[in-house]
C-alpha cells in the first residue's frame, strides 16, 4: 500500500499523536509534509477558555487554513504527500462545537467556498485511543493552550471520530490502537507500522497488537 499511496493522511482525536507520525512517515517516505498549524489559529487558546463564544470563529480559521494547505497541491502535483488531517471531516468538528445557528451558517459558508481539487486521499491511518490516554498525552506535552481541554472533551472529540471512521470508505483505512502501540516513540512499533502498511491489501485493516 505504501509504494503506491501519494496522498496519505493520518488522523485522529487530540492527544493520539497523528502529527509526529505523519512527520516520522514522510522522513521515511521523502514525501512532502503538510501540517496543520493550530498555533496560527489566533482564536484557538480562546476556545478552549470558551467554547461556545470562539467555537465558530476558531473553526472557520481552521477551515480556511486547511483549505490554503491543501491548495498547494492542489495542481496536479505529483509527489508523495503525508498530512495529518482530512478535509471531508472538518464537519465533524463544526458539529461538535456549534450551536444550531451557527452551524447552518457554517454549512453556507463551506457550500459557498470555491471548491478546490486536491490529489484523492489514498490511505488514511486512523489512530485510536482511550480518553485517559489521550488527555495524559496533552498534558505531558503541556501547550499553552491546550490547559484547558478536559478529559470529558477529548472523550466527546474521541466519539465523534470513532463514528465517523465506523462508516469511513472514502480511502483504504489503517486503524491504530495507540494504547498499545506506539508507533511515535517506539522504534519497533513504527518499524512494524511500515511492515503492515507495505502488506496492506484490504481496504479496512485494524493494528492493534505489537506482535
């Protein structure tokens, strides 16, 4: 699967390690690397202090800036590409975080964007794990603004993908359980990582085990 993915993405909830992944992935693959950059989202620190108030406007900062991202290989660009998000569930967020109102005007605004053509995603590699895990990870690596993010939250974001990737079937889909795996840090998770992917032969495969 690897040799012949252009477009890979790797995602998941706060917290599962999906950007220093991507980065691990795209050193070992020399593909370009493109990143979300949520310390250029000038609401987002303001979001976490007040949902309901930022909600909106840290969304549609991040929307446009996913947008701008992926307009840069938006051209018929060749090369292997990995990034740690995908554009079709920026929803996902939008319907976490608003309220009705704004939801339907978030919905207007994003039918009323000029679509772009990116390359097609051609693996996705979903990493899971427990809310627990996952807000002990934010904690350790203690962002500014990422202190008031509560574990009932990143359990909340942890649903919302868990549903989402349940009927996912737009790209072949690599399911990470990160609670037992480590694929960051540890050197022989990630080297198996690169083995299971290169096997990939199914459309839907789930790696939850070191061995």
């Amino acid at each position: 699967m690897l040799e012949r993915a252009r477009h890979i993405v790797v995602e998941g909830p706060i917290g599962a390690g999906k950007t220093s992944l991507a980065k691990r992935l795209s050193d070992r693959l020399g593909a370009r690397l493109l990143l979300e950059r949520p310390e250029d989202n000038p609401f987002l620190a303001r979001f976490y202090q007040d949902m309901e108030r930022w909600g909106l406007a840290t969304q549609l900062s991040f929307l446009y800036q996913r947008i701008d991202l992926l307009a840069e290989i938006s051209h018929g660009a060749q090369q292997h590409c990995v990034a740690d998000f995908l554009l079709d569930k920026d929803p996902l967020f939008a319907e976490l975080n608003l309220g009705h109102d704004e939801l339907i005007l978030y919905h207007r605004i994003l039918a009323a964007m000029t679509p772009i053509e990116p390359p097609p995603v051609d693996l996705v590699v979903y990493l899971q794990a427990r809310s627990e895990t996952l807000i002990d990870r934010v904690r350790k690596r203690g962002l500014d603004a990422e202190r008031s993010i509560t574990e009932d939250y990143i359990g909340k974001v942890s649903d919302c993908y868990a549903r989402y990737f349940y009927d996912f079937e737009s790209a072949p889909l690599f399911i990470v359980d990160t609670d037992v795996l480590n694929p960051v840090d540890r050197e022989e998770d990630f080297e198996l990582l690169i083995e299971r992917l290169g096997a990939m032969r199914g459309y839907r495969e789930f790696f939850g085990y070191a061995a």
